[in-house]
C-alpha cells in the first residue's frame, strides 16, 4: 500500500488519506456569502475523494477581504450556506476546514478576471487597507495605514469571531491565513513591518500577533479540532522571513497548540525570484517537520501520484495540500490510486464506471 493513502489521526479526526484540497480563491462571493458555486466547487472534491477540502481564504471582516467577491464568515448570517457545505462534505465521507484569512495592505482589490488592480478607498467597491506599517505591497498601490492598538484588537476579535461561526458551521478544522504577503505574514516579515513597539523588531515580537490570534481562537475552537497555520516558509528576498525564522515559529506554535504547519512561500515581495518547480516548497515542509517536531503539509506544483507518495514516504511532509491538480481534475484522489494499486470508496453513483 502506498503511504498516500494511509490514514493519519490529528487529534480527534482520522483522515482516510493525506491528500487535502488546498485553498483557492474564486472570488465569486457578493458580501462574503457563500453560493452554489461553492457547494459544488468544494462539494466535488469531496466526491472526488479527498481527504480534507480547504475553503478559500474566508475573511474574518469586510476590510480583511482581498477583492469585493471574496467569501467571508464576518457575520452570523453567512452560516447557514456554508453549514449546507459542511453537511455535503461529511456526507461524501470528508472533512472540511475554513481557512481565516485577513488581506492586510493585500486587500481592495478588483477581482482577477477584471484585471486584479488595487481599488483606492475612494473607488467603487475600494476600502481603505491596513497593515502593521504604512508601507504599500507596490510603490503605485495606496499605503495602508498602520494598524493602532485597538485596530490590533479587532484583528483578534474578528479572528476569534470566525472562529466560532466556524465551528457553528460544521468545519471541522481551522487553518490561520499567516502566508502569501497577508496581513500576519506581513507582521511576521521585517520587510513589511517596521514598527518600534511590542509587535515590531525581534522575530518574537513580530510573531505576537500570530501567536494572540492562535490564542483568541483556542477560546472557542473546540479542543478536540485540529488547528492549522499556513505560514510562507521564505519571502525569497534578502532581509526577509527565511527557512530558519519558520522554524524558530513553529516550534513556538506547536507550544501554543497548533497541530500542523502548512508550509507554503512567498507574496510578501513583488519582486521577489521564486525558482518554481515542481515540489519546489517541499524542502520547507521537510524542514519545519524535522527541525521543530511538528506536522506539516507540503505544497507547491505537487501534481501525480507517485510524486505525492514519496513526500510522505521519505518522511517530508504529513500531508500533501494540492491545488492547479484538484483544479485540473476534481477526482485526482480517484485516479491517484488506480495508478498506486491502492484500494479507495468510490461515491456509490460512481461505483459502476470504476477502473
């Protein structure tokens, strides 16, 4: 049997296998709300035979969206569609988590498809960003404002909100949005924070909102559900977050009780040389899990089976998160192990066209 489709058990949840569906934005939400693009998006992932399904980046507020179409769990009223997600997911056999993300200096921006531009506060659908230091992402794109002490509060009740409308809408993980140039990860990266207090400096200052935020949520989250951190492992530029600050991170996250850490990298720099291949984020993953003692999940241009399997089989990664691929083919898991010899659950609608 390949390792790919072991099960793995992170605190009450047994996985069937470690193929998780990374989170993909598609900016197809009016007010955050959820809609049937989501249900059937997520939901034929789950058909597909994944382990995990993660959602796009959910915002914890308005303002911590990254365009206007983002999904959002800001309010008590978007519960209920995305409890009708949850509820289709389990039902295929799957898990399901809710990534909570805040944009920071990253967000007011038009959709992709209408050319992804920075929106200005005063444009249509634009807002006014914020960021631990009024530096924009781009020298064209509007400063953020520096985030005071009570805009630093909210940052932590919004994510503690979602939190619990998480939970109240059946995922059944939570992963923290600290990567891709977002709001925590710009707190985390020296070239995005240049603040003098207590959240700016040494790497453990700038880690403290990352850490309050696992914080306020473990106040809600029950204990008994895995917990998850995305962190970007690099920025690829000098001066930046690197390998060794990720490790140094996460072992002051699996002591504030995260249980995993989803090892991607980079879009914290606009002009940052990223040398992608595949597997090209796979080293960090591998680092993190040997050199903090903690679970992690391997990410980047991971796209066939037998790639996948040697991740956990050389002990890289725990878990393998996929995203162009599940784009590709909602049924990778499927085909992943027809090609390993591996036995899988076929939906029972499916059963009769099975290799």
């Amino acid at each position: 049997m390949s390792q790919l489709f072991s099960p793995i058990k992170i605190k009450s949840i047994e996985f069937k296998n470690r193929l998780v569906v990374s989170p993909m934005c598609q900016y197809s939400s009016e007010d955050g709300f959820a809609t049937d693009w989501h249900l059937v998006h997520l939901g034929s992932r789950a058909v597909g035979g994944a382990a995990l399904i993660i959602t796009e980046a959910i915002a914890v507020s308005p303002e911590g969206r990254i365009s206007y179409g983002d999904l959002g769990i800001y309010k008590d009223e978007h519960i209920s569609k995305l409890k009708q997600i949850t509820d289709f997911v389990h039902n295929q056999g799957a898990f399901i988590g809710t990534q909570l993300a805040h944009a920071g200096r990253k967000a007011s921006h038009e959709k992709p498809i209408a050319g992804g531009v920075q929106l200005a506060p005063h444009d249509l659908n634009g807002w006014q960003t914020v960021a631990p230091s009024a530096i924009p992402f781009t020298p064209s794109e509007v400063p953020p404002i520096a985030l005071d002490t009570a805009g630093i509060e909210k940052v932590k009740h919004d994510f503690k909100a979602a939190a619990k409308r998480s939970h109240e809408a059946g995922f059944d993980v939570v992963e923290i949005h600290a990567a891709h140039g977002y709001l925590l990860h710009e707190f985390l990266s020296p070239l995005s924070n240049h603040r003098t207090d207590e959240y700016g400096g040494t790497l453990e200052n700038r880690a403290r909102l990352l850490l309050e935020v696992v914080a306020s949520i473990q106040e809600v989250w029950p204990h008994e559900k895995p917990l998850f951190v995305r962190i970007s492992a690099s920025d690829w530029t000098e001066g930046g977050w690197t390998a060794e600050d990720s490790v140094i991170l996460s072992k002051m996250l699996k002591q504030s009780g995260v249980d995993l850490v989803d090892c991607s990298s980079g879009g914290n720099v606009a002009s940052a040389k990223i040398p992608v291949k595949p597997g090209y984020q796979v080293e960090f993953a591998e680092k993190v899990k040997k050199e903090a003692n903690i679970l992690t999940g391997a990410v980047g241009l991971i796209t066939d089976a037998e790639q996948a399997d040697a991740i956990i089989k050389e002990g890289k990664a725990d878990m393998i998160f996929v995203g162009r691929e599940f784009l590709r083919d909602p049924y990778f898991p499927l085909r992943a192990a027809h090609q390993l010899g591996d036995a899988i659950k076929w939906p029972l609608q499916y059963e009769r066209g099975k290799w």
